[in-house]
C-alpha cells in the first residue's frame, strides 16, 4: 500500500472513532496536521525516514481521541498504532512508529535515540506552541478558570521547548514561543 493512502486510510478511521470532546476537525487542523507538517520538514532537514515520522505523526495521540486516556496515551497509542499497520507496513518501519509514538511526550523523560523519535517529539511541541491560545481556553473552559489555564499553558509550552532538541525546530518555532510567553508573563 502507498504510504500516501495509507495515511489517509488511517486519518479516516481516527476520526471516525474519535471519543474525545475536541471536534474532529480542530484536533486535525490544529494538532495533528501541524504535528506531521512539522515532521515532514523536520525529516528533510535531518535525512530520516519520511513515511515513518509522519505515520508517527498521525498516530502519536490516538489512544488519546480515542479512549480520552491521557496518562498513558503514548503506550496505548503505541499498540493500537502496531494493530492498524500490521500487514501493511515492514514490521522494522512498525518498530520505529512505536518508538516514536512511545517517546513523544513531553511530560515524561524518555530517551529519544533515533532522529525519527526526536523529530516526532520536537514536532508534537511545535504543534503545542502553534496553538497554543486553543490549549489555554480548552484548559481554562474545563477547569473553571483563566489563572489556572495561564500557568498550566505556561508550564507546559516551556516544557515542549526543552524538548525541541533540534536546533531547526527551534529556529522554525523561537519567535513564537517568545511572543506566547511575553504574552503569559
């Protein structure tokens, strides 16, 4: 199968069997998309494997719109991503998804050890800095509150930046995150 269909293969099914509260096309064209975009360049940049980060890319939250599961999601994330591919992809291709998927998160001190896996981590807090107003009201609309919002978005937009370890990927974000935390401050 064409990498090309296959991604849109799996974009349909994952909106198709999205549970989560943001609709369908916000969390594709304010995450997702951006996440693989992202990856795309990143790939180009530093001569990894393309069709591997940005079927990453797609995957990497789908335990979360999904299951609304957010602890664990690059676990989970990692195994229904091995399900939907197998057969359809070589298994080594299916390995490195998973790594990727497992270690993009932010919020946790994985070791990234491939470009691919580091590429899909910087792109997913690119992602997060391009949007991140959409995170700030989604948090404060279900939390109850401006200030709680303010100093969760704030913590967690210097998060992704430490974890943009890709100096391309900081140079293609740096003035937006400048501008998102002269703003929180």
């Amino acid at each position: 199968m064409a990498y090309e269909k296959l991604k849109q293969d799996i974009e349909k099914e994952i909106r198709k069997n999205m549970k989560h509260k943001f609709e369908h096309d916000d969390i594709f064209k304010n995450h997702m998309i951006p996440v693989m975009n992202y990856s795309s360049k990143l790939a180009k940049i530093y001569k990894a494997d393309k069709d591997v980060v940005e079927l990453a890319a797609l995957l990497h939250d789908i335990a979360y719109t999904q299951t609304k599961e957010n602890e664990n999601h690059e676990i989970i994330g990692a195994e229904i991503a091995e399900r939907m591919l197998k057969g359809k992809v070589p298994n080594e291709k299916i390995e490195l998804i998973k790594k990727c998927i497992m270690h993009h998160r932010g919020a946790k001190n994985y070791k990234r050890e491939t470009k691919e896996e580091q590429i899909v981590a910087c792109a997913d807090a690119m992602s997060h800095i391009d949007n991140s107003l959409i995170f700030m009201y989604l948090w404060g609309a279900s939390h109850k509150g401006l200030e709680p919002a303010q100093k969760w978005l704030k913590e967690k937009i210097q998060r992704g930046w430490k974890k943009i370890t890709l100096p391309e990927g900081r140079k293609m974000v740096k003035d937006k995150y400048e501008a998102i935390m002269l703003l929180l401050n």
